[in-house]
C-alpha cells in the first residue's frame, strides 16, 4: 500500500499542470491500475512534437485517435493520416460497452460518447475534399529534393522555373513543367542559350524520367488547381470544437514518394503560412502522421535532411507533429530528438533483433525507480502504454505506465451511408473539387511552337516560290550555243547540206 501512495504522490507531483491539458489515463503499478493517478499532457507543451510507437495491434491507433478527440474537444484543430482506412469513425459516437466502462472506472474519470467535426480528405480519386499545389508553389528546391537530383540537374530546375517567371509562363501541374523541359532543348534550345546557357539533353532526360516516376505513384493528381489553402485546416465547428481533417490515404500505401511529395508540400506550405507564435498556452494545429516509416522508407538524404529542418523550426508557429510507427527506430535519430511526447505501446521479442530494438527504446526513456523499463515494454497489455512528455517548463515527466483511456467515438469505420452524410456538409468540397485547367506553360508553349512552326513553313514557301520564279527566268534567257544551233537560218543550212548529200 505505502508503495502505491508513494507511486501516486509520484504520478500526481509529475504531472501536475497549471495550465490546460489533456487527460491520457492513470498510472499503473505492478501491473495494477492506481485510480486517479492521472497522466495528463499540458497543451502549452504539444507542440514539441511526438511518437506513438507500439507493435501491431497494441492499440496506437487508438492512442492517436484518443488525443485527436480530446485536442479537439479544446478547441485544436487535428490532420490525420488515414492510411489503414480505420478513423473515419471519429464522426459517430462510441456504441459504448461495457469494458470500456469498467476501463474509466479503474482510471477514474467518466466515459462520455460522442461525435467530433470531422472533415475528410482526399489524395487520390477516392471521395473527399481534393488536395492539389500547383509546381510553382512546390518550388525549385523542394521539387529537385523530391526528385532526388544532382546539383547540375537541381541549377537545370532553377533556370526553368527562372524562364517561367521571366517569360510569365504559369508551372501548375506535370505537364507544364515537362513541356518546358523538352522546348529547352528542342525548340527554344536557342532561346535558352542566349539568356541561361546551354542545357544538357542528357541531364534533362534524366530529370523527364524521374518525373514521369512520380506521375506513375500518382503525382498528376496532386500537382494542379485549386490549390489546398492551409488556412482551412484550422476551422473551428459552431461549438468551438477544432476540425479533426483525415486524409484517407488506403490506396497509397505503396507510393512512398507521392506521400513524402505531399507531407513536405504541405508542412513547406503551413511553416510559410502560418504566423510566429513564440510561447503560446496553446498549439494551432496538430498532424499525426501514421505509418511514419512511409516518410523515410526511400527518402535520400537531401530529403531527410529537409524533413529535419522542418521539425525544428514548424513548432514555433504552433505546429505539433506527430509520428505513428511500429518500432521508435523507424524514424531517423536526428528527428527522434526533437520528439516531447512519447506514447511507447508493447514491443515484442521474437528474435534476437526484436531484443535489441527493445533495449534500444529502453534507452530513449528517464529510468524510473517503479519500473525496469526493458521488462514493461514487453509486458504491457492493449490499451496500455509507457509514457514520457515535457512538462510547462520543457521538463521531462515521469516514465509512466498509463492504462489508456478509451476513444470517445466509433473505433470503426464509417459507413457509405454515414461517409455520403459526412460529405454532404462538407463546405470545403465545392471549394476544391473543381476541375480547373486555365492556360498555363503547356498551353502557351504549344501555341508558340505552333506560331513559329506556321512562320517557319511561310517562309519555307516563300524561298521555294523564289527558287521557281528565279528558274523560270533562267529558261527564258537561252544559252548561246543553243540558240544558234535552234535558229532557223542554221537549221536551213544543215538541211541544204544534207539534200547535197542525197543527191
């Protein structure tokens, strides 16, 4: 008992927070849950970014959809990657049961079901408001770091998007910007070179292939108009409750390249959009990015490196990332210091790599006098997890096993039916899912091959009208020699000789 008193003082001294917070569960102790020892992460601090980690099945989708709700109850608006198809949910409330009942009676807070705003987003074709950015705003540098160019090819991007701007020659989507990659070595190779230098063909066809590799994950439909404004993503529904915005992303869990494409668009777009915040009480946005190991599967190390430098420096404009993946090692080192919140869910040991990992994450956490932290990680049940957050002055908390509390809303997916009803009120769709294609690089390059090519064949018949008429006036001035062997009076000559002859 004194040991349980002593833990509870523990959690209670830990977590204690003047400020707002979220509430994540209660501690627990030799496997047993200590009512009211709440774990609960102060707002001010959730901007400094996190992890949720665990193996299959221990419960970090859950965990993620449990902050969403709760940051959305105060008034924080929420991204989701949606890339298993399992949040829509969020819409519709928990059915209740009586397990999760008994849950919040160990915990000692009440379980309230409900719904959440919910606004749904799309990548693909699938149903859902459509997030498009135009190349332009995707930029030089993002675009070569996208690609995974050299330094030449990424100075051959820079003078293309140079000549756009120079030349007013709008870069919307794929085809804009590979049109004019062909007329700098086609058609305006001479233009080209006069004002930029010469351009490689063999640098630009390898600059072709690799954008064609991206229109092959789907990249086409990303890139275009009407593009995402970000503002949107931070609206706040008529009962002062924040958006939760998930981006369904099933059909592309084999496209790591259009998913890192889009994540650094879209973090590139909200750093350069959103304002200083300096040390607020509070974040403006939340992104939870599941199945992380998506980011940096095949990511080189120019775009690691930009990812990096974005979770340094996002957080100042209120902006908390977080990262859902199955093993801490999954994300790179220099990403995973940056992280404040830690939710570690069980791991499992089936091999002598398992063990390792194991101690591995053992390491990233404060050693706690209540638990040996390599044996917990091992042992915790579904709906349970080790956590580690900063406390309102960037402290670390205690290490504390947490019995999780329970999503307030469906832990399922959305019906059509429901998914039909969500869309319905949607007021982004009209907003977006627009088809707009207005003459831009493509269209204006084309129409001024087309011009040159009708000057080219005038002035084509113009030489070769000039070579017939220059020709006709040679075949009326007729050679000496012929004229004289062609005049009658020589012809009569030659005549009377020959009767001669005859005769």
């Amino acid at each position: 008992m004194e040991g349980k008193e002593k833990f509870f003082e523990h959690i209670e001294k830990g977590y204690t927070t003047k400020g707002d917070f979220i509430t994540m569960g209660a501690g627990i102790l030799n496997g047993e849950t200590v009512t009211n020892a709440l774990v609960k992460i102060p707002l001010k601090t959730l901007n400094r970014h996190g992890l949720i980690a665990g193996a299959t099945g221990t419960g970090k989708t859950k965990t993620l959809q449990v902050i969403a709700e709760n940051l959305s109850d105060k008034g924080i608006p929420v991204l989701l990657m949606d890339l298993k198809g399992d949040l829509s949910g969020i819409a519709q409330p928990s059915p209740g049961h009586p397990k999760i009942d008994e849950r919040h009676e160990k915990i000692g807070i009440p379980f309230n079901a409900t719904a959440f705003p919910v606004e749904i987003l799309s990548l693909s074709e699938q149903n859902g408001v459509r997030l498009r950015a135009t190349v332009s705003e995707f930029g030089p540098v993002l675009l070569s770091r996208i690609l995974d160019l050299t330094v030449t090819q990424e100075g051959i991007v820079a003078v293309v998007f140079k000549y756009c701007d120079d030349n007013k020659l709008p870069l919307l989507d794929l085809k804009d910007f590979k049109k004019v990659l062909q007329y700098a070595t086609g058609e305006g190779k001479k233009e080209f070179q006069e004002s930029y230098g010469r351009i490689s063909t063999s640098s630009t066809g390898t600059i072709l292939r690799k954008i064609i590799e991206l229109e092959q994950q789907g990249a086409d439909l990303f890139f275009g108009e009407k593009s995402f404004e970000v503002d949107d993503l931070v609206r706040i529904d008529e009962n002062g409750r924040g958006f939760i915005n998930i981006i369904r992303l099933t059909d592309i869990q084999d496209k790591p390249k259009l998913f890192s494409t889009f994540m650094l668009s879209l973090l590139a777009e909200i750093y350069s959009t959103f304002p200083e915040q300096g040390d607020s009480d509070r974040p403006e946005l939340i992104l939870f990015i599941d199945e992380a190991h998506l980011i940096f599967k095949e990511a080189s190390k120019a775009l690691l490196d930009q990812i990096e430098s974005i979770v340094k420096l996002i957080r100042s404009k209120g902006i908390g990332l977080y990262f859902v993946t199955q093993n801490p090692t999954d994300v790179p080192d220099a990403v995973l210091s940056q992280l404040g919140l830690k939710v570690q869910h069980a791991l499992r040991a089936f091999t002598a790599k398992d063990r390792k990992a194991i101690k591995l994450t053992a390491e990233n956490y404060p050693d706690s006098e209540f638990y040996d932290t390599k044996e917990v990680l091992t042992s915790l049940g579904i709906g349970e997890a080790l956590i580690s957050a900063l406390d309102e002055k960037g402290r670390p908390t205690p290490l504390a096993a947490t019995m999780l509390r329970a999503p307030m809303s469906r832990m399922d997916v959305l019906t059509n039916t429901e998914l039909k009803d969500v869309l319905g009120k949607s007021k982004l769709i009209k907003k977006y899912n627009e088809d707009i294609d207005r003459e831009s690089a493509y269209e204006i390059l084309n129409e001024k091959i087309e011009v040159a090519e009708k000057e080219a064949e005038k002035e084509k018949e113009k030489k070769a009208t000039s070579r017939r008429s220059t020709s006709a006036r040679k075949s009326t001035r007729m050679n000496p020699v012929v004229k004289v062997l062609t005049s009658a009076t020589f012809i009569r000559g030659v005549l009377g000789v020959l009767k001669k002859v005859i005769r």
